[in-house]
C-alpha cells in the first residue's frame, strides 16, 4: 500500500507518544495534539477562555517568532508522512506550519532537546482552516521526536506522524519478547477483511478499551473463513501465544488457527496451504471475552518470521502476542536497520 496513512501513526498517545513541550498553549492544551480520536467539537461551549476546541491552540502572538511543540515519538522509526489536522479551527488556524524531527537516544529533557541535531522534514507549507494537510516524507532516517512549528499562531487539532517502526535492539536482544508487538516492528501485511476496525489494532501496545481498539471483521455470509498475516519485528523463536478476545462478547470467533512460517526476503508468501506453513496452533476452540494463553508445543518450537491467523468463521480480536526470542538472524537484522544511518 502507498498511502503512508496506512502506516503506523508513531505520534499517537496510545502508543506511548508524548507532547514534551511547548511555546504556548494559552486557550487549548498540547497534549489534545496526538490524542487517538477523532476530532471533536460542540458549538456554544464556552468556557473561562473563550470557545472550547479539542486541540492545540495557543494565544495571538504580539511579538516576533513563531509557535511550536515538540512530541516524543512513542515508537522511533522512519517518517513516511505527517499529517496536520487543523479541524474545527476555521477563523483561528495558523497559516502556514513546517515540521523538524530529531534523533536522541534515551529520554532527553525539553531542554536537552534545545540543542539536538534538528532536520527540516516538512517545509514551510500553507495551511486552510477546518482541514487535513498530508505531507510525504522522504527523508529515510530514524527520529526519535518531532517539532510542529506554526506560523505564526493558532490552532491545530491533530498531528499524525506516519511511519515505519525501527526498534532499538539493545531493548530486545537476549530477553523474552512480544514477537507479534508493534512497538518492536511488527505490522500485519495482509488480512481477509477490515470492515469495523484495522487488523494493526491487535499488534498494539496496551489493552484494548472496547471493540474499536481490536480488528473486527464484517459477517461473513459464506464457507470460508477471515485471516490475517502478521509479519513479525524478525526471525524468532515463539514460546507462547496470547489470542485475546476481551470486549468481543457477541462477535468473537468460534475457532482459531495459527500457522507460521520462516520466510527470508521480500517475496510473496505462498499460499496458506504451501507445505511451508506448518500449524503453531491447531485450530482449537475460543470463548468470548476472554484472553487466551497457550505454550507453544516443543514439537513445532522452530524459527518463524510470519504467523498466519485464521478465524472461524469471522468475529474479532482484541490482542495478538507471540512470546518468544530472537534468534541471532533476526538479533542482526534488527541492529542492521538500527545501525544504518
């Protein structure tokens, strides 16, 4: 897929992202900036300030300079697109914004981030009031924070920072690690069906609150079955598996089957019934609203980098988890992609 909203949003407070600082946020607070839902607004709600809008705005500026807020990335990793979401803000939008990003290990302070190595990744663009600005970016370096700069004030509902997630495997070598988590790399790359919600959901950090934060699939009004492939963050070796149902009381599915695979390259993946998947978990049984934890046989116990998750016949899932280890390929291309900068 193209479209780089497709891709993880690396800004997004679910995610652990954070707004560390800010020049002013005198009407409306930073953090409103990567909060997960989608913009709201009410008319007549005012409050001390004046009119209550779900975003970011700050007052008007009398004096030279500019506004800004810088946001530590939840997850780092390499920026496809950002997006600059100025709804519900038409009289009091900020003309133009640009968009720097930065790249500092550890967990820097605001004021410690005064002096890292800053790089313009969206230029001074124009922006229009009450609507989304997608910019593409091309820059294939890793960042680990980025700063919104508006021009020279306003409001500003949401920022999304899209990209492709690149952990540090000084955080993942020699432990036992969520295989399947999005924070550690890992994102489905093909799936049945996404009618109600994106089968990425289910890789996500934390618990799922409600139906929305999981994958759920439409009926299905034939004999076949809904799937989705998840490509793991590398090569590992799985010991146990978490299928999670929590929130899906009416809708989960009836049965589970997980297959894997090792497969090395950029190549398609074969067909489901390719003599290269082999059964990680026979299909088997659920109950809704419940988590499901399952040991890997030692039998199947072998190094995969896809798994393959067939539900019968449709319904959803709040959560997926592979426990399990690295194996020194996958330990390597992890530090390969960290490293090349």
């Amino acid at each position: 897929m193209s479209d780089f909203t497709t891709l993880p949003d690396l800004a997004l407070r679910s995610y652990r992202a954070a707004v560390v600082a800010a020049s002013d946020e005198s009407f409306e607070e930073r953090e409103n900036l990567i909060q997960p839902w989608e913009p709201r607004f009410s008319a007549e709600t005012f409050g001390p300030k004046g009119q209550e809008y779900d975003g970011w705005e700050t007052r008007r500026r009398r004096s030279p300079g500019h506004d800004w807020a810088v946001i530590r990335l939840g997850m780092p990793g390499v920026i496809r697109g950002v997006v600059v979401d100025t709804a519900w803000f038409k009289g009091n939008y900020p003309p133009y914004a640009s968009v720097d990003a930065c790249r500092v290990d550890g967990y820097p302070s605001a004021a410690e981030l005064d002096s890292a190595e800053w790089v313009e990744i969206v230029p001074r663009s124009a922006l229009s009031g009450d609507n989304r600005h997608e910019f593409p970016v091309s820059d294939e370096q890793i960042f680990t924070h980025v700063r919104l700069n508006i021009l020279p004030d306003g409001g500003v509902a949401r920022l999304r920072v899209h990209g492709e997630v690149t952990p540090d495997p000084a955080l993942l070598t020699g432990l036992t690690i969520d295989l399947a988590a999005l924070e550690n790399g890992a994102r489905t790359v093909s799936c049945s069906n996404w009618f109600y919600s994106a089968p990425d959901n289910i890789l996500a950090p934390g618990l799922a609150r409600n139906q929305a934060e999981g994958w759920e699939t439409a009926r299905r009004r034939d004999d076949g079955n809904d799937w989705t492939v998840v490509r793991l963050a590398a090569q590992g070796i799985p010991d146990l598996i978490e299928f999670d149902t929590t929130n899906l009381v009416f809708n989960s599915p009836g049965e589970v089957r997980i297959l894997g695979i090792d497969h090395a390259g950029d190549q398609d993946l074969p067909p489901a019934d390719a003599p290269e998947w082999f059964e990680l978990l026979p299909r088997r049984d659920v109950q809704p609203d419940t988590p499901h934890r399952i040991r890997v046989d030692p039998d199947v116990r072998r190094p995969i980098t896809h798994v393959r998750v067939d539900i019968y016949p449709d319904g959803g899932i709040a959560h997926l988890r592979i426990l399990g280890s690295l194996t020194t390929s996958g330990d390597a291309a992890l530090t390969a992609r960290w490293n090349a900068q």
